[in-house]
C-alpha cells in the first residue's frame, strides 16, 4: 500500500531528530580527529567536495579555516537532510530506519569519494579508517532515531485521552 506523502509540518519536525543525528556524527569526527593518529577524514573530503563545486559554478572556495568552517555547515546541513529520513517513517521502527540509513551513508563515504574523484585516503587509509567511517555514521543515524523516539513520545503524551490521532 502506497502511503500519502508527509504533510509539511511533519517534514519540518524531522528536521530537529536529523539536526541531532548529523550534530553526533560531526562531533564525533570532530574530536576522533584531534585525538586519533588515523582518523576517518570526511573534513577533507568535504573540504575538496566543496572547493570542485565552487569552482565548477566559476567561484574562488575560501582558504583554510573559513573553508574548513564553510565545510562543517555543509555537513550538518546535508547530514541533517540526510538523517531526518529517520524521523519521516512510521515511528515503530526508528532504531532499525537510523542503523540502515547511517550504514548506507558510512559505506557511500568510504566507496564513493574515489569514484567522484575526491581521493580514497581520508576515509580509506588503512582498515580501521573505513570501519570508523561506517561506524560513526551508523552512530549519527542511531542519534537521530533516539531524537525520533523522543519526538514522538513527547508527541504521544501531549495528545489528550480520548481524542482521535488522525
């Protein structure tokens, strides 16, 4: 059975549960690369992503800490688009939808960026560099379903006894 698609308010409120899975995800990233001596590098990938598609549009990309910045909003905002699918699914299930979605998105960050030309070492320098990558993003998805179910039980009991959910 197909289902009607989500009414705009709902899209909006998964934004939130999908804010909070990228935000893990970038924390994660942020802090491993300050303390790990081989860290899964998706700020470069990004960064490079950001630069050949500034440049392809004719802009100049920004330089060091301003790109690096420019990059990490990037992140947050195509992680959180991303990872607001969890919220958008039947609330049963969220822990299952934010597994899938975070490992589809870990095994596409370490297979993808040498097939678009973005270099393999930054997710793919040694064994564990690419297992980290899957990892944490499975991390952020398993965030944004906890952020559903959140949502949705705050949801639940706001709504008075005896009134019809549809």
């Amino acid at each position: 059975m197909i289902e009607p698609p989500a009414p705009p308010r709902i899209v909006f409120r998964a934004l939130g549960p999908g804010l909070y899975g990228a935000a893990a995800l970038t924390l994660v990233h942020e802090s491993a690369r300050r303390v790990l001596k081989h860290p899964p590098r998706m700020d470069v990938l990004g960064m490079r992503s950001l630069e050949k598609g500034i440049r392809f549009f004719g802009g100049e990309p920004a330089k060091g800490r301003r790109l690096h910045r420019q990059t990490l909003v990037g992140d947050l905002v195509s992680n959180g688009l991303f990872f607001s699918l969890v919220a958008l699914g039947r609330p049963k299930r969220p822990y299952l939808r934010g597994a899938m979605l975070g490992l589809l998105a870990g095994v596409g960050a370490v297979v993808l960026p040498p097939k678009l030309g973005l270099g393999r070492k930054p997710s793919q320098a040694r064994p564990s560099t690419s297992l980290l990558t899957v990892a944490w993003y499975t991390l952020g998805g398993l965030a944004a379903a906890r952020a559903t179910r959140k949502l949705v039980a705050r949801r639940e009991s706001a709504l008075p006894l005896g009134r019809p959910l549809h």
